[in-house]
C-alpha cells in the first residue's frame, strides 16, 4: 500500500471519524435534556408485540455475548457489545466463529474491491501490474490484508492471551469523555476474567499481520522494514478512528430510528 494510497484512506477514514461524532452530538444533547426533565420512574411500556422481539433479541446476545449490529446499516459491528452488564466471555471457538463471520461478510466483498480499485487506479505496488490480472492481485492482497488482521487482532490472540476482543461502548458521558474512553480501547482491554490489560492483542496481533503482509504475498520491492511499520501504524490508526465511530453510532442510529418513526 503506497503513501498516496494510504492518504486517501486516512482522509475517509477521518472524514468518517470527524462526521460520527457531529451527527452523535444532537442525540447527545437531547438525551442529557430528556434526563434532567424527566424524575425517575419505572420501565417505559413497550408497543404491543416489541416486547416478545426485544426480549428474544436480548437472549440471542446473552447466549452469544456478540451483536448483529451494522455500521450505518450496512458494516458489520458485530463484535461491539451495548449496555453489556453480566456478559459473559467469549470462548475461543465463539472469538473464532464470530470473526470469520466478519471478514467473510457480504459487505467485505465490494469493500474490497473497491480498496483495489483505487490502489489500481493509483498505480499502487506496480509490481502488481495492470490490466484485470493487476486488479486480481490487489483484490486478494487487500482481502488478506484485512482478514489476517482481523484473526489475529480479534481471535488468535485474544484466545492465546485470554483477552476479550468485544469492544464494550461507554455509552455515557460527555463528548471528550467518551471519545477518550474509545482511543484508549487500542491500548486497554478485557481480559476473559473481566479486568483490564494491555491491549496486546491489538499492538501485537496488528505488528504481526503487517510483517506477513509485508513479507510475503505482496510485491518484493515493498518487502521493507519501513513499509511494515507504515502498514501496521496504518492498522492501528484505522481501528482507532473504528472505535471512536463505534461508540457513536447508537446515538445516532437511535436518531435515525426516531426520524423514520411516523
């Protein structure tokens, strides 16, 4: 992945991370309005026949400690935990299972492929070359890229170090408050036993994911020490700005939902 690749990618990525929180800010705002109005009282009641739904919902995600939730409808988020409480953790073959459903997502395709699309267009890693055969090996370099990264951020390690890979959202709290909380997910987690460790699972895991990228399928000329670390401070920066837009994205789904309510 060239510089001039990669910066284009940071500015979504960032476009994306700078957008969440503006967009989160209203709900915010109108939440802390709604709970200084509003003295405490009992459960809201639900509509008739959202009851049996959302106790259903809560039992699949009691059952399985992950999520169906999408990014803006449409990513998939489903190692990212609501109002978790009592969870309980992940077993390696459920860290495994709900990973691979992740990397192997519908969405991941044509995310891929559109990464190689401007990677081609950019003429990015020319030892790949151009023409449908170039094309054809910057899609599955981009494929593997992120599906490794994924296994070893969010299974391998996690099962080896008995960490937690779910991202567990604050929820609460001012604007700076939760976005710190989000950054300092890269360096803070869960371990299985519910205390917080390092976040080795991510530094390590995402190191080891860009050495073999780096050394092994893509072009030989781009089999240097300096590209790997520029891939994995990639990684990480890219997880970072995901984190940040995961905390977000239930005010905002929320707000959405409240718009298209009638």
């Amino acid at each position: 992945m060239t510089n001039r690749l990669r910066s284009v990618l940071q500015i979504h990525f960032a476009a994306i991370a700078i957008a969440t929180p503006l967009m989160a800010l209203p709900a915010l705002a109108q939440q802390e309005q709604t709970s200084a109005q509003q003295p405490p009282a009992s459960q809201p009641q639900s509509k008739p026949g959202e009851a049996g739904k959302n106790d259903k919902t809560k039992d699949q995600a009691d059952q399985t400690g992950t999520s169906k939730d999408r990014l803006f409808f449409t990513l998939p988020n489903f190692l990212t935990v609501e109002n978790a409480g009592q969870i309980p953790p992940l077993t390696t073959g459920q860290k495994f299972k709900v990973v691979a459903r992740s990397s192997f997502d519908y969405v991941e395709f044509p995310w891929y492929g559109f990464l190689a699309g401007i990677s081609q267009a950019e003429n990015s890693e020319p030892g790949y070359g151009q023409g449908a055969a170039g094309y054809g090996k910057r899609y599955g370099a981009a494929f593997a890229d992120g599906t490794i990264e994924n296994f070893w951020t969010s299974a391998i390690f996690p099962s080896m170090l008995h960490q937690d890979p779910r991202f567990f959202q604050l929820g609460k709290g001012g604007f700076w408050h939760r976005t710190g909380y989000a950054i300092s997910r890269i360096l803070v987690t869960r371990s299985d036993s519910g205390t917080s460790q390092f976040n080795a699972s991510e530094i390590v895991g995402s190191a080891i994911a860009a050495g073999i990228s780096t050394y092994s399928y893509h072009p030989h000329a781009d089999k240097t020490l300096s590209n790997s670390l520029s891939v994995w401070g990639s990684q990480i920066g890219y997880d970072t700005i995901t984190i940040v837009v995961k905390e977000f994205w239930p005010d905002i789904r929320r707000k959405i939902s409240r718009k298209k309510t009638p």
